[in-house]
C-alpha cells in the first residue's frame, strides 16, 4: 500500500510540472479563456472598425476617399497608433449590410477587402481579433441586403432570416483570407467568435403586435399552456438558447475552434430578461460579454442629442453598486455562470476626458473574472482630431486619457481574476505598482523597468521609481523626464540606445464631450518646440546626437550636445539618442514603433 501511495504522489508531481501544450487557437477550460501557449488570457484593447461603412461616413465628412489604397492607409496608420498604447487586442462587430445580400450570400466590396486587410495586418502585428458576426448600424452598402429594413429582434425570431444568417455565417468562416492565405476559420489571431452584437428579443406586449405571435401561441399549444406572460418568457428562454445552440453548433461543424461568445448587453438588462440569462446559462457557448459604460445612468436615452460633459463626476457608488447587484453585474459572480468564461465587449469612461476611470474600469474588470476588454471605439488616426461625444480616444488628440488607457492595460494584465472588489473608494489608489487619484486627475504605474504616467506627477508620486528604468511614456512632467509639450511622449532605451516619440501638441478648441459639434475639435502643433530634459540613469553626463527619424527610418542629425540631455529644445517627432557623435549616413537600426 506505502509503494502505491509513493508511486501515486510520483505520478501527480509528474503530472503536474508537464509544461502545457501549445495549441494553434485559443481556448477555455473551466469556465477561463487561455492563449495558444496555455497561459490564461488577460488581453486588452478596442474596438476597431475602418471596415464598416458607418465609420466611413465619419472619414468622408474630413474628405478621405472611398478607395481601398486610402481606407489601407488610415487602417495602417491607426495600427501603427494603437501599438503605441499596447493594445494587443481588437474587437469589431460586423455590419453584414456592407458585403452581404438578401439570401445572406457573401458580396465582394471594398468594406469586405478592408476587413480581410485589417485581420491580416493585425495578425502581422500580433494583434488578437473578436468579430461579432451580426450587428446593423443602418448603413448599408449592399442595398438589398438581407439586414436592412429589419427590426434588431426579427435576428431571433423570424425563422428565414436565421437560416440566411446560417448562410452568411458559414460562407465567411469559410472564407480564404487573400492577405494570409487562410480561411477565418483557421485564422490563429482571431481571439473568439461573438454570435451577434447587443441582441434583442420581443416582451410579451410587443410580440402581440407581430406575425412571430402565432409561434408563441403553436408552441404553447404543443406544451399544453396557456397563452399569458408568464408561459411567454418560458418560450422566449428555450427560443434564445435554441437560437444561441444552433449557432454554436453551426461554427463548429465548420471547423473553427476559437471559443463562441454571448452578448449579454448593457448592465440592467437582466431586469427584463431573466429568462434570457437563464437561457445563456445553460448554452453551449464558453463566453459571457457584458458591456460597462458608468455614465450611462447620468443621460437621457438620445444621449447624442443631449450630452453632458461627466468628466467630474464621482462614479465610486456605481460601480459599487452595481458590483453587488445580481441584475448590474453581480450575475457574473453567480455559480449560474461559473463555467463560463467573462469578457467586456465594449466600455467607456462615457462623456468624460479623465486621466484616472479606464484604470479603475480596469481594476473592475478583473474583479467580476473578466479576461479581455474592448473599449469602443477608437478614434481613427485621421479622424482624431474631429472627434467628440460619448465616446472618444485618440493617442495623438487626448494624450492624458491615452496615457491612463496604457496604464489600464497593466493593471488589467497585472490583477488576479476575481480580486474582491470590497474597497473604501476606488478613486484614491496607493498599491506596489500603481496610484490612482480622481482629486488629482492622474494615474501611475511604476515597476523596475517602467514608468507610466497621465498627467505632471512632480508634486504627487507616492510610488517608487527605480533606478534601472529603461521605458517612460507620459504627460508633463516626473522625476525622470520633464517636457513643457502638451502631447504624449514614449521613451525607451533599447540595447544602449534611447528611441524617442513625441506627439503633437494639443490645443482644444471645443469641447470635446458635445457630439453635436462640426470640424476641428482638437487641434494638433506638429512643430512647435518644447522644453525637454531626460534624467535617466547612465544618461545624465556625456555628450549626445540626437538624431530624427523619419518615413522610411531615414535619419537626419538633429541636434549634437557636449553635455547632458537637460533643457533642450525639440518638436514633435521620432529620434534617436545615441552617445558620442554619430555619423548618421552609417546609422543603421532595426525598425522600433517609437
């Protein structure tokens, strides 16, 4: 019995120091999502989406030219944006009116090219992608698409537009990607399949007034019910997890492997469909996504028409609250969902320009076992500085909210799941790594090798900076770089050499809450100089080239200094910083985004 003992204990211990086996797609296991080398997911990012004519019409408004060259640009450029945040995800609900027709058959346009490019340039840069197959913004390339003209719950209930979705689903997973010569279904950076945005079904009041009435009064009949609300939400909960089984059933006969997501709406919609949640609950999908907008309670239901700037207010009661609320998000936390795996497919700081809320949405997250998170929507390169409302993030045109979004993103990646939540306040945050303060509109992340900041952190950093930092990204000023610009600045020493990116100054000449507004919100100085000093360590004596970057990484001596990198004038741009004089003609680097 002790040689079997022994030889059990050997065989577990074994068991358990196996390294995992890397697989080609993502994956869950009980109830969390994992990348492909087995190590559990934390991925987050945005929604991203130069694919749909709904965002085009904003790039029209500012002239962009609806041509596949000119939407690839602005695509590039806006990837090329979105690696400075450290973005490593994107998610985009599709809108199949812009490459779909009336029997849900796939149709070649330019919005299809500019998906397939997106996914393919994402892949390329190591960028996971979400899709949600099916959403409808009303705007509609394909003119006798399937998808205009019908009401967001016909989705579900009417019988023909499902098999079309059947259709339409099928043909694009199998689809072949011309820029990667793979099919979607095959596609390794695509992170999870998401069914359909924001889903919507019929009450029982409303149903009444429709031709899908009769099915509800077929089934009841079948079951030997009586026609009243009560035997209606009985329905409506075994249509939804049909509907959601059918589906789940459809991807994975065709091959794809990815994991399939639910869409379970804004917080409170539980209020009114408890049947739904039940029906999601016991489906065959893996993933859960909730959406999280703390404002959304402040405004009116037209909340583009009647805007409110929201920027100080206090949201620490809220997310408090509904934390607790089985029918906010609570029911994240409940054993009814513990199986399945929880993302965020959209959130927001919602009318608000503050530096300190996405890392406490962050923190948030983790704490209801969230593992990725898109805000939505990112503001297009181009488009930056034309953009406001309710939704508004731009590396370049909102430098102090950027900066918090990257923080965010370490405190996301940084946070065990489902860290309780139980807290005196989440606006004033002293911890190893990170500070947040709402009273002082800043957030900070610092560890042995990084500092991060969103505003002038010289009269406030409760935090430890170390001695061997080698990467700053920030706004104003800290104990290692000082800058009088108003745009965001990285830096970075790589391998003895210091890779600077200064982005434009900003100026805003509106408001940038109000999404009623026209034309130039936030204008962008590409060449004004300002003030610099760099006081890293083994930086602080010599003397110094600083040389410019630019298209092609062509580089151009810019300033040469016999002593050490304080109060020197630069413009915005990208240079090196390399000790001694340095010949640029003999300069030769391997490209970095910085």
């Amino acid at each position: 019995m002790n040689n079997f003992k022994f030889i059990f204990s050997l065989f577990v211990f074994f068991l358990c120091i196996q390294p995992v086996v890397s697989q080609d797609y993502t994956y869950t296991k009980n109830g969390k999502l994992y990348m492909p080398d087995g190590k559990e997911m934390a991925i987050f990012g945005v929604n991203f989406q130069p694919n749909l004519s709904w965002e085009y019409k904003r790039l029209q408004k500012i002239g962009v030219q609806l041509s596949s060259n000119e939407l690839k640009k602005v695509t590039d450029e806006s990837f090329t944006e979105l690696e400075l945040m450290h973005v490593n995800s994107i998610r985009c609900h599709l809108t199949p009116a812009d490459f779909v027709d009336h029997e849900g058959n796939i149709v070649e346009t330019i919005y299809l090219d500019i998906l397939d490019y997106m996914i393919a340039e994402a892949s390329e840069r190591g960028i996971y992608v979400t899709l949600a197959f099916i959403n409808h913004m009303g705007s509609a390339h394909v003119s006798n698409s399937m998808w205009v003209g019908l009401n967001r719950e016909e989705w579900i209930h009417n019988k023909k537009v499902v098999e079309k979705t059947k259709n339409y689903i099928t043909q694009l997973l199998n689809r072949s990607n011309p820029y990667l010569n793979v099919t979607y279904k095959e596609t390794k950076h695509i992170a999870m399949w998401e069914i359909m945005n924001e889903p919507s079904v019929y009450s029982y009041d409303e149903i009444k007034n429709t031709g899908y009435f009769k099915d509800f009064l077929s089934w009841a009949e079948g079951k030997g019910k009586k026609e009243d609300q009560r035997t209606y939400l009985e329905y409506r909960e075994e249509l939804v997890r049909n509907y959601i089984n059918t589906m789940h059933k459809l991807i994975r006969d065709s091959g794809a492997r990815h994991p399939i997501v639910w869409n379970l709406n804004w917080h409170r919609y539980m209020r009114e469909h408890e049947d739904v949640f039940r029906a999601v609950a016991s489906s065959h999908v893996e993933v859960v996504a909730m959406c999280n907008y703390p404002g959304q309670d402040l405004v009116g239901e037209n909340y583009g028409r009647n805007p409110k700037d929201l920027t100080e207010t206090d949201f620490s009661e809220w997310f408090k609250t509904y934390y607790n609320d089985v029918t906010g998000y609570g029911w994240a936390l409940s054993d009814a969902f513990k199986n399945k795996a929880k993302v965020v497919y959209e959130f927001e700081t919602f009318f608000n320009q503050s530096r300190y809320l996405y890392p406490i949405q962050a923190q948030y997250f983790r704490a209801l076992g969230v593992q990725a998170a898109q805000m939505w929507t990112y503001s297009l390169s181009v488009y930056g500085p034309y953009s406001s409302g309710s939704h508004v993030l731009s590396v370049t045109s909102t430098p102090g909210k950027a900066a918090s979004f990257i923080i965010a993103n370490e405190i996301f990646k940084s946070t065990r799941l489902y860290t309780n939540y139980e807290m005196d306040s989440p606006n004033e945050q002293v911890t190893d790594y990170y500070a947040i303060s709402k009273e002082r509109n800043v957030a900070i992340y610092s560890d042995l090798n990084r500092l991060y900041y969103s505003g002038d952190i010289t009269k406030w950093n409760p935090l430890n900076v170390s001695e061997n930092v080698k990467e700053v990204i920030g706004l104003g000023n800290s104990s290692l770089v000082k800058y009088n610009g108003t745009g965001l600045y990285f830096l970075k020493e790589i391998d003895g050499i210091l890779h600077l990116t200064i982005l434009p100054n900003v100026k805003h000449s509106k408001n940038q809450w109000d999404g009623r507004q026209e034309g130039v919100i936030t204008e962008l100085d590409h060449t004004t100089k300002n003030k610099m000093s760099i006081l890293l360590t083994n930086w602080d004596e010599g003397n110094y080239s600083i040389i410019e970057r630019n298209k092609g990484n062509k580089y151009k001596l810019y300033a040469y200094r016999k002593k050490n990198l304080t109060d020197f004038h630069i413009q915005p741009g990208k240079y090196v910083i390399m000790k001694g004089k340095v010949n640029t003609k003999l300069l030769d680097l391997e490209s970095v985004n910085y």
